[in-house]
C-alpha cells in the first residue's frame, strides 16, 4: 500500500509518516518500481500501535523503546505519566478556577481583569502582609470573587492575615458565609476550625443557622467554637454544649461567661442551673470541675443554683466550699 492510501486509512499524515521512517520508527517494507514507499499490512499495524502508544503521552523515543526493546519494562514510564498527567491537570484545573473568578468579578475592561488578577497573585504572595494589604483592599478597591476569599481564609495560617480575610469575608453577608461553610466538611480539622471561626466573625441570621447546624457536626471542636458564639448571640440551644465544655476545661471561662449571658432571664437561669447542677449529680465529677461548676453556677441567678451552691458549701474540697459559702454570702447581701 502507498503512503497515500496509508495516510488515509490512519489518519496519520503523508508527513508524519516520512518522519516515522526518517526515525526508524516505522520503516516500510519494500519500494515500488518508481521508488515509492511500499507498506504492508504488518507495517499498518505497527503504525497503529505507534499512534496508540503516542495517544498516553509518550514521546517517540518512548515509543521505539517500548515497540524494539525486549528488556523495557513499561511501569516506571507509565508512573512517570501519571505524574506528568496529573501535574498537567492540577495547572489546567488552576487556571480554570482562576478565570472562573475573574468572570464572577464581572470585569467591564481589561484593566478591571488586570486589577483582579494583581489582587489574586497578592492573595498567594508568600509575604504575609502583602496578603493581608490584599485582603483588606478588598473591599473598597478592587472587587475579589468571594470565592478567591474563602479559599484563602480557610487556608491562612497567619493570624493577622486570617483575620483581615474573615473581616473581607464577612462585609458579603451571608453568602461568605455560605462559602466558609464547605470548609466545615473538610477532611483538614485546621480547615474546619477556620471555617467555624469565620462564621461566628459573620453578623446576621444566616450566619446564626450555621453555626446551629455546626453544633451537631462531628468536630468536637466545630461544635465547641459555634456554641461559643451562638451563646453571643443568645441561643439557647447552645448551653448543653457550654456546659460540657465547663466539666472538661475547655475554654471553661469563656464558656461559664456565655451560660451567664445566656441566664439573663428567670426561665432560663433556671434551665442552665439544672443542666450544672445535674453534672454534679453525676457523682463521677473530680475536684476540678466541681470547682468550675461552682464557679459557673456563681454566676447563675435563681433558687436553683442557690440551692446547689449551699450543698457545695459543704464540699469536702476546701475550695469548692469556700467558694461556694462566699457567692451565697454576695447573694444574701444583695
């Protein structure tokens, strides 16, 4: 068969093929009587294999070697491919995200691209106060999809930093929110607690239905940070969850602070000095956290506390006792 039938029945060009030959790579049989190429079917069929093999990326080279070579062994060159593929797809996929972000910022010129694209470098600078700059110029300057700003605030490690793109973050309402949100799926319990501290940063009811949808996420410490904050916001349905953190001294102070801000009124004073009073019941508390028991019932007003602050007076722990006999006497005064 000549070179032009060839052609056309694999797809390979007239031009490729004499460049296969000049190669070595796929040499035809014979020559016709007016000095033409010549292949037979076994040279088709090493063609196609050529074209197979050159269809997963490898080079010509490669593929003489893998056709010719009884000793090459296809693993280590297949594992260089994947690698080589999959870097290739992680750059694509980069710089779909970042095109994608530019589109959302709904640039009216090429200077708005220009801008949004500088702020986006500045966003992955290895200087951390060129990303807060970049964070902060946010808002007033040059718009950032929202997008570009949750990505960085759940990756930032700097606290400054992680701060500014919290505030950015949180000038967009609830739909920041929203986005700071996925990160509480993340396999990464860094992620997570970024995600959470974002969220309580954010005003507003939406911010609040996440952080109540937060309480029942599997990360102990997602729940502990959201029902630090719904405390600031007044929602009971914190306080299981503040109380806990009493009993096993996890930022017991701010979490005793929130249950007294949360005691404000009789109903659910009452409420918060039974789900303490019913930890001491357990009989299995240690000293410690009768002692910050004690000291968050302090703080509660109510007969129900009072009650359960005059049976500690009585604790064999002598500073559980006092304390408890002093806040009885502050109240007695009042």
């Amino acid at each position: 068969m000549l070179i032009g039938d060839v052609a056309r029945r694999s797809g390979v060009s007239a031009r490729m093929l004499r460049h296969y030959d000049s190669l070595g790579l796929v040499r035809p049989t014979g020559r016709s009587g007016a000095g033409y190429r010549v292949y037979s079917d076994d040279d088709i069929r090493r063609i196609f294999h050529v074209e197979s093999l050159r269809s997963l990326g490898l080079s010509l080279r490669d593929v003489g070697r893998a056709l010719d070579d009884p000793g090459f062994t296809p693993s280590e060159l297949v594992d260089d491919l994947i690698l080589r593929t999959r870097e290739r797809v992680a750059a694509e996929t980069e710089l779909l995200t970042r095109l994608r972000r530019i589109g959302a910022a709904e640039p009216e010129g090429w200077e708005d691209v220009l801008q949004t694209v500088t702020l986006l470098h500045a966003l992955g600078s290895h200087s951390a106060g060129v990303r807060q700059r970049a964070a902060l110029s946010s808002v007033d300057e040059v718009p950032v999809p929202l997008e570009a700003l949750a990505e960085a605030a759940l990756t930032e490690a700097d606290p400054n930093v992680a701060g500014a793109l919290r505030w950015a973050l949180a000038q967009a309402g609830d739909e920041g929110g929203a986005l700071l949100a996925e990160g509480l799926a993340s396999s990464e319990p860094e992620v997570r607690k970024r995600a959470v501290l974002g969220i309580a940063e954010m005003p507003g009811g939406g911010a609040t239905a996440l952080l109540r949808d937060a309480l029942a996420n599997p990360d102990v410490v997602v729940r502990r940070y959201a029902a630090l904050a719904l405390g600031a916001r007044g929602v009971a349905e914190a306080v299981p969850t503040l109380v806990d953190m009493v009993v096993e001294e996890t930022n017991d102070v701010d979490a005793a602070d929130a249950l007294s801000a949360l005691a404000d009124r009789p109903a659910a004073a009452e409420h918060i000095a039974s789900l303490l009073v019913g930890r001491l019941a357990r009989g299995a508390v240690g000293v410690g956290a009768r002692r910050r028991l004690t000291e968050a019932l302090a703080d509660i007003p109510g007969t129900t506390a009072s009650r359960a602050l005059a049976e500690l007076s009585q604790d064999e722990d002598r500073a559980v006792a006092l304390t408890a006999a002093c806040v009885l006497r502050t109240r007695e005064e009042r």
